[in-house]
C-alpha cells in the first residue's frame, strides 16, 4: 500500500463548477496536510495546508480533513480554467524531521 | 532575487559522466530537499540536509551524493550517471513543514 494515494485522473470539470479531489494516506500519526498544485513543466506550488479535522477555508479553496478516515480532500469552487493542473497531495507525519511524503498527483481539466 | 534557485534547468549527459545540479536559497530555511519526479511514481525524495554539515538518506539515495558546507546551498551530484538517472530533480527549502520548490532541473541521461 501506498503512503498517500491519489486518482491520477484526469478529473475533468466545466467551468463554474466545483472540483473534489480526493487524498488517502496510511500512517495514522500523520500531522500536517499539504495541497500543492503543479502546472506542467512547473515546479509544485504550495496551496493550502490543514493540520486540524475539519474544514479549512481560502478563498475558492477549501481543504477537508478526516483523520479517523484518514482522509483529506481538496474542494475547488467556481473552477476556472486556469485551475487546470496536477495536484499533490502531501503528508507529514509525527517525527520532528520536516519530510513530506508526496502522492502521485490527480490531473485537473477544467473546460471552458 | 529572494528565492530558490536550481542550474542548469536542462542538462543531457552521457551514461557514466559525473553530474552536479546546484541549489540555492536566500530565504536561510534550515531544511533543504532533493526530490526527483517520475511518471508514475510522484515526487521520491533523495537527500535532505536539516542544517549545513547534517544530511541524511531519502527514499531512493542510491548513485546520489549531496554536501552542505553553507546553509545557502546544496549541490546533488550523480557520481556515475545512469539512464534511470534520466528525471525532473527539484530542490527545496522548508522552515515551518512547509515546501518550497524551485524551478527544476530536467536531466537527461544518454
């Protein structure tokens, strides 16, 4: 089993709509949670982080959190097309060195 | 500029050469990270550093050197060049568990 799990997708979505992209991990230890999204040929760019269960807003952005699931999800309101990318989930787990444990990302297609 | 800064951003190489990818950050972030990305397997992290002089293993280490003798940088270098070599290597920098890329090298390995 993989330590963080993604659809690879690619999802696609019309525009105005709302994307879910969806996140599974295997340590129950882990802390924080981590939301990059990475246009091609770009290097990954950090977009939300969440470290309590929940729902955490930003904007368009709303990250989601189930540690008893061991589950967290990414909501992406009103897409654009220029939400079109791959997006990494991360984890890190409960040792105090700094190492993000990456998924293999899930492709966002946003049509106009 | 402030940032992370990763040369060259293209490289092709013969089988057996030795390689040096550089990294530079100017924001003084402890941590640093070498991470390669491959189809199919997502970002696999090689080296980390915590601090100049402290570097440890990742996950797929083999054929991978790193140093750091200042905190600013932290040079990866394939010691003998091997076509599985052949990736997209980013760099990183993190003070608060947070990540921060720089642009990438794309290493071909002929």
């Amino acid at each position: 089993q993989k330590e963080v799990e993604q659809n690879s997708g690619p999802l696609s979505v019309p525009e105005g709509a709302i994307a879910s992209l969806n996140c599974t991990y295997s340590d129950r230890g882990s802390q924080s949670f981590f939301w990059y999204r990475q246009y091609s040929g770009k290097s990954p760019e950090l977009i939300m982080f969440i470290y309590s269960n929940g729902d955490k807003e930003d904007g368009r952005f709303t990250a989601q959190l189930n540690k008893a699931s061991q589950y967290v999800s990414l909501l992406i309101r009103d897409s654009q097309p220029s939400d079109s990318a791959t997006y990494l989930c991360a984890v890190k787990g409960n040792t105090g060195f700094q190492k993000l444990v990456f998924g293999t990302g899930t492709r966002l297609l946003v049509s106009p | 500029d402030a940032g992370i800064t990763q040369s060259p951003r293209y490289k092709i190489t013969e089988t057996g050469r030795q390689v040096t990818l550089m990294c530079h950050q100017t924001w003084s972030h402890s941590y640093m990270f070498w991470y390669r990305q491959d189809l199919g397997h997502g970002l696999r992290l090689i080296y980390y550093s915590a601090a100049a002089d402290i570097t440890d293993k990742g996950e797929v280490p083999d054929g991978y050197v790193v140093s750091r003798s200042k905190t600013e940088n932290f040079p990866l270098t394939l010691e003998s060049a091997t076509r599985s070599q052949t990736s997209v290597y980013f760099c990183a920098s993190s003070e608060s568990g947070q990540l921060y890329f720089g642009p990438g090298t794309r290493l071909t390995v002929t």
